[in-house]
C-alpha cells in the first residue's frame, strides 16, 4: 500500500551544502575582508584623523610664515623681535626687575 520511500537526491544535498558554505565565504568576506565594511570604516576614521593632522599642520605653517615675515628684513616687528631675544638670549632692560 505505501510505495517506495523517496530520500533527497544526493547531488541536491551537496549543491545545498557548496551553496551555503560559498554563501557563508562571501559574507564574511564583504565584512572582514580586505574591502569589507569592517576596513571601510577604518579607512574612514584614518582619513578624519589625517585631515585633523593637517589642519593643525596647516594653522603651524601658516603661524611660522606670519612669525618669519615679521623678522624678515623688509617687514621687522620690533615686539616681535625684543621677545625672542628675551627667550632666546635671556636679555632684560636696565629699567625691569626680575620675580622668580
């Protein structure tokens, strides 16, 4: 009365299996791979930080340019240039007091 039991295919088990497991590579290769989201955001944060460096840098550049102008021989800043002998050479003027 009951005919023959069917079983699954074998070849349809095992393109089931390669399916899954090829499945299961490529997705933990968008995530963890070397061009994975997990990289992405890495990247990202590197490139946030480097342009931080380099508007710091920049502001540097820009103050040592002011700083150089105002010493140079076409343009001298008076302030400038009694400060930096004062740090530099530890001058002082007859008239001052020194408070350590």
């Amino acid at each position: 009365m009951s005919g023959p039991r069917k079983r699954p295919a074998l070849g349809a088990l095992i393109f089931l299996g390669i399916g899954c497991s090829l499945a299961m590579y490529f997705t933990f290769a968008a995530v963890q791979g070397d061009f994975g989201l997990f990289r992405r955001i890495q990247i990202e944060a590197d490139a946030t930080r480097l342009r931080l460096e380099k508007a710091t840098l920049e502001n540097e550049l820009a103050d040592f340019e002011n700083r150089t102008k105002r010493l140079s021989d076409g343009y001298l800043d008076l302030d400038l240039l009694d400060e930096r002998a004062r740090t530099v050479l530890g001058l002082i003027r007859a008239d001052e007091i020194v408070i350590r």
